[in-house]
C-alpha cells in the first residue's frame, strides 16, 4: 500500500512502478464515505484511473475493485510531515492513519502490515511527544538511510 503524494510529500511513485515490476500488487487509500475519517485501500493496477475525493487528492474510482483493510497489507508507506529517531510521525493533521490503523494499538497480536514512512532527511525533529492515538511507524526512510523504531 502506498499513497498519493500530495502538498509536498515525498512522492513513492517510483517504489510503486519498481514494485510492480517485480510483481507486487498495488494499492492506494480512498476516503470511506461518512464522518469515520478512516482509510480503505483499493488496488491500483498500472493504467488505472483516478479521480480527486473530497480534499482533493487523487484516489482510484472504486468501481469492481476489492477493497482491502489495513491488516491485509504487507507493507505500507505512510506519509509524513516530520518523524523523530523513534519513528513517531506528523501527519497532516486529519488523523486518517491513526485512524485507520488504530486497531494495533490495543491488539498486538493481529496480523499487521509493515509502516514505512517516507521522507526526506530534513524532516526529521529532535522529539515528537506521542499521543495517546498516535500510532508509530516501523520506521522512516530518508536519502540518508533507513530509521527503525
């Protein structure tokens, strides 16, 4: 799973195409209908289309397509504003992820995928003071390498 870089986020499209190619399936979040503010992913085959949701940003039409929850997911990129050595994040505000991901806060024992989030080195801080319905990253990855919690 991945996302589509908006307002200057570090834009995982390569990784996506790189990922294809050797045979990964694809997917990207759309926003679930209602006031949830959670996360489904859908699959994004190449060629796809896309269509802006609610904030704007682009998301592939539902259509046929399967939806899939988070703990079905190996792997997932996050994206971020800024990320600490312990690999808490800022996200935008809106509170999507956390949300969407909420369920591993009290049940470490369920199948999850793996949270990378994706950056470039100059948004890492010195601290970020957690809260209660943060969920923290795996780890980050910068130009500079790779931060696991």
């Amino acid at each position: 799973g991945a996302y589509w870089a908006a307002d200057g986020e570090l834009d995982p499209r390569p990784l996506m195409r790189l990922a294809q190619g050797r045979g990964a399936r694809r997917f990207l979040p759309v926003l679930r209908t209602g006031r949830q503010r959670r996360l489904w992913f859908v699959p994004f085959p190449a060629g796809a289309s896309l269509r802006p949701n609610r904030l704007g940003i682009p998301e592939p039409r539902l259509g046929r397509r399967r939806l899939k929850l988070p703990w079905t997911l190996d792997l997932l990129l996050v994206p971020l504003v800024g990320f600490d050595r312990d690999s808490n994040r800022i996200g935008m505000g809106g509170g999507f992820y956390d949300r969407t991901l909420a369920y591993l806060r009290q049940r470490t024992r369920w199948r999850r995928p793996c949270l990378i989030g994706i950056a470039h080195e100059c948004q890492r801080v010195e601290h970020i003071e957690p809260q209660p319905w943060d969920v923290p990253l795996d780890g980050v990855a910068t130009e500079l390498g790779v931060y696991w919690r």
